[in-house]
C-alpha cells in the first residue's frame, strides 16, 4: 500500500479485507511515517492548506472513509461505526485538529475503533465468497457515486450467487438440470 490513493484497492476494499490483511494492519501502514508528513511538520501547528492538499492526509481520509462505510454496509456496531464517522470528520477538518498531538489523539482513538470491530468484520466477510465480495464492492461504489439502480442490481447479483452457491452444494444435479442459468426471481420463486 505504498500508493496512499489506490483507487482499485480502496474501491475493492471488501475483497482486499478477504483476502489479504485486515484494515488495522492497512491503517497502521499508511500510519506509519506520519512524523515525517509535511503538514506535521510546519512547527507548532499544522498548516491548514498543506493538510487538506497533502497526498498522505487525503488518501487514509479516503481510505477511513471507504472502511466506515463498508462497516456500514456489512451491518458491523452502528455505536462503533457513527464514533467512526464522528472522528473522521474531525479528521477532514484541519481546524479541529490543530497541531500533531491532536491529530496522534485522533488516530488512535480510530485505530481503537478498527480494532473494536475487527472481529465481527472479519466474521462478516469470512462468510462471503470472493465473488460476492467483488459483487458488494461494486453495489457500495455505485452507491457512493449515486447509481442507485446499479447499485442494488450488484447487491442483488451478489444474492443470486449465495443462492446458487447453496443449490449447488446440496443438489449438484438439480442445479445443473433446472437452477444453472436461473435468475433471482427464478431462484426465489421455485
């Protein structure tokens, strides 16, 4: 994760979280050499322009931001989650961070939240395929860019494999007799 803006991670972060590392070891990466971003280092306070325009900054933003709302999405603690949102916020606003001490609090109070709800994210997603996880990735991409219909089709398609997944599992021949090429409706109503 040396590129803090990945588009494709950060639009895949469901499937990334699956497969690769959880977000606390992510978060703790892009971290990391903090004492050295450019906006910390301006004395005393942090500078205001530097912060909001600084590649470090922007990206965890963006990373925090994508993270809460796949935790959103996936039904994880609402308390924890809307703590979440609450210190991103804080954290999107240089005013409210004022100098390095503050932003460290920040940062460590929302590593404590990733880590609060880890587990249950972890849970959550070890019960989806990789498909379905490609599939939720995109229906909460949608969302964000204000594609609803598509949106809720990606959701739905995810169902639809879940759904064939099982019938496959328990009756291979009556899912390739009858279910192969079935659609949720189908899938649903027989």
């Amino acid at each position: 994760m040396d590129n803090y803006e990945d588009i494709d991670k950060i639009n895949s972060l469901l499937h990334y979280m699956k497969g690769v590392e959880q977000f606390s070891c992510s978060f703790a990466r892009l971290t990391k050499s903090r004492s050295k971003w450019c906006p910390l280092l301006h004395g005393k306070k942090i500078d205001h322009d530097c912060y909001r325009s600084n590649p470090r900054i922007t990206g965890l933003l963006r990373w925090a931001n994508k993270y809460i709302a796949c935790c959103k999405y996936i039904d994880t603690d609402r308390h924890a989650t809307d703590s979440m949102s609450e210190l991103l916020a804080k954290l999107q606003n240089p005013e409210l961070v004022i100098d390095r001490e503050g932003f460290d609090a920040l940062l460590t109070d929302m590593r404590g939240l990733i880590s609060f709800v880890e587990n249950d994210v972890t849970q959550k997603l070890n019960r989806l395929s990789c498909r379905e996880c490609d599939r939720l990735d995109e229906a909460l991409v949608c969302f964000q860019n204000y594609c609803f219909y598509s949106s809720v089709v990606m959701a739905v398609s995810a169902v639809e494999h879940r759904i064939h997944e099982m019938i496959k599992r328990t009756t291979p021949t009556l899912h390739e007799r009858q279910f192969k090429n079935a659609m949720l409706g189908q899938l649903v109503s027989t």
